[in-house]
C-alpha cells in the first residue's frame, strides 16, 4: 500500500494543509456547536477529548491508504475554520466532504477551499470519479454543489444511519474525469491562476 501525502495548498484566502494534534482547540470551537456535526452526520462534541480523538483517527487515515484530513486556514486570521478531505478513497475515486465553523459562513470559502481540492483530486490523484453527497435538508451544502458544478445523479434513499438512530437519503451528486479535462468545468482554468500546491 503506497502512504499518500497531503500537499500543502494555497488559495487566495485560504491554506490547506495536513491536520495537526495542535489543532484541536480550533477544531473544538466549532465542532461543539449544534448547527454543525448534525449536517455532515455526526453528534456535536461535548468535551475537548472527543475532538482529539477525531483529530488522531484523522492523522491515522494516511496509514490506510486515505489521503488524510485538511486543516483550513483562514489567511486574514490566521485561524483554522474548518477541515475538508477525499474521504472514501479508492484508487480511482472518493468522496469529498468538509465542514466550517459558521462564524465564516456566506463567505464563499468553503467553495474556494472545495476548488482547490477538486483539482488536487482530479490532476494529482488522478480521480476518475468525484462524489458529494448531502442530506435533504442541508440548503448550504446544495448551494456550494451548484457553485462547483457538480452533476446531479440522484437520491440515495435511508442511505446514513445518523448517531441518534434516524436514516436519512443522501442527496448525490459527481465531477468525473472527462468532464474535468474536457473543460466542462468552467471555474477550473481561472481559479488555477490563484492556486499553489507543493506537493
């Protein structure tokens, strides 16, 4: 198993880079809110150490041939505001997923972030198939699929069991490989021109 890992990225507002143990009192800040965990599927942390034990099994993923879990870093602040990953990796395809503190909501930043992780995928994974799924009731998250032009393919019904025993559909959407580099994307050749990886 080839160990993948995570470049270090730089966008007009935004760094991505690796998730750090350090990062935990950032992390908690948001994570323990009730209007974050519960729209990507998880329960709100109520103690610190629940944050890093996230942020342990976040760095160990990279042993199991994951790409790992991105910080973002607010450039203006100086502060982590939320994390994004392909999650789900398989050679050929993932799924991506992130999460923001709502401090930064309505900013366009997690689509920016979103973005630069998509090209990461698409020209340094070498991705054929990029995933992103979001519950019904998640409007936030629907509005960012549309910016990032991601295509509908449909609903996955009682597809996630949520912590408190609830099932919900996954409202499901890709980018694949040929639309990516037949230019389909229209957003991908003039955000490129703000965009560093070092990888």
């Amino acid at each position: 198993m080839i160990k993948l890992i995570l470049p270090y990225i730089e966008t007009k507002r935004l760094i991505l880079r690796a998730i750090k143990r350090s990062d935990a009192t950032d992390v908690f800040e948001y994570a323990k809110l009730p209007n974050v965990g519960p729209k990507a599927g998880w329960e709100p942390h109520k103690q610190i150490e629940e944050t890093h034990e996230f942020i342990n099994y976040s760095i160990k993923k990279t042993d199991f041939g994951q790409p790992g879990l991105f910080a973002i870093i607010h450039k203006a602040s100086s502060k982590l505001i939320g994390t994004i990953e392909i999650h789900s990796y398989k050679e050929y395809k993932g799924e991506i997923g992130f999460v923001l503190h709502p401090k930064f909501w309505n900013q366009g930043l997690i689509t920016e972030a979103s973005k630069a992780v998509i090209i990461y995928g698409m020209e340094i994974l070498n991705l054929r198939r990029l995933e992103y799924c979001h519950f019904d009731d998640n409007i936030q998250s629907k509005r960012v699929c549309e910016k990032l032009e991601f295509t509908f393919e449909g609903i996955l019904r009682n597809k996630y069991l949520l912590y408190d025993g609830t099932v919900l559909d996954d409202i499901t959407y890709s980018i694949i490989s040929e639309d990516y580099f037949n230019n389909k994307i229209s957003w991908v050749k003039s955000f490129k021109k703000d965009l560093f990886i070092d990888y």
